[in-house]
C-alpha cells in the first residue's frame, strides 16, 4: 500500500512509501533533500521491516537541526498502522 507523508523541520518536501502486507518497505522516495542522501536512505530501507527502519532511523539528527529526513521518514513508518 502506498502511504504519503509531509515532513516538518526539514529540506524534503514529502515522502512517499510502500509497505506490503508483511510489513516489509518495498519502496521510498523523497521529494527534495539531499539527493544522495535520500536516495542513499531508500537504498538502504528497501527490503527492511518497517519496525526495524523505525529503530534505525528514529532520533538521527540534521546539523543543529532537531529531526533529519531519516528521521522523518521513521515517524511516517511510525504512522502505518499493521
């Protein structure tokens, strides 16, 4: 199922995700950010238990900022109710 997400502190604009029915992230893409990093994120999640990106990504922080996209995108996984 694909779910869409609009993340909040930093440069990406939304995130759009795919998850099966095992709970298994089949796809991610990013609308803005830092190119290779996100492309570099949906490389490495693709194939990932979504519980498991969760612990991986949640509380990564951005410069001073206080979330980063992989952050983000562990509170959108978060929002996927399974």
């Amino acid at each position: 199922m694909t779910y869409e997400y609009k993340p909040s502190g930093v440069c990406s604009r939304a995130i759009a995700f795919d998850v099966d029915e095992n709970d298994i992230i089949t796809s991610v893409h990013f609308t803005g950010g830092c190119s290779g990093n996100t492309q570099g994120i949906c490389a490495l999640v693709k194939g990932m238990k979504r519980e498991d990106a969760i612990e991986k990504l949640s509380g990564i922080r951005c410069g001073f900022k206080s979330t980063s996209c992989p952050d983000q995108l562990a509170k959108a996984l978060s929002q996927v109710a399974h």
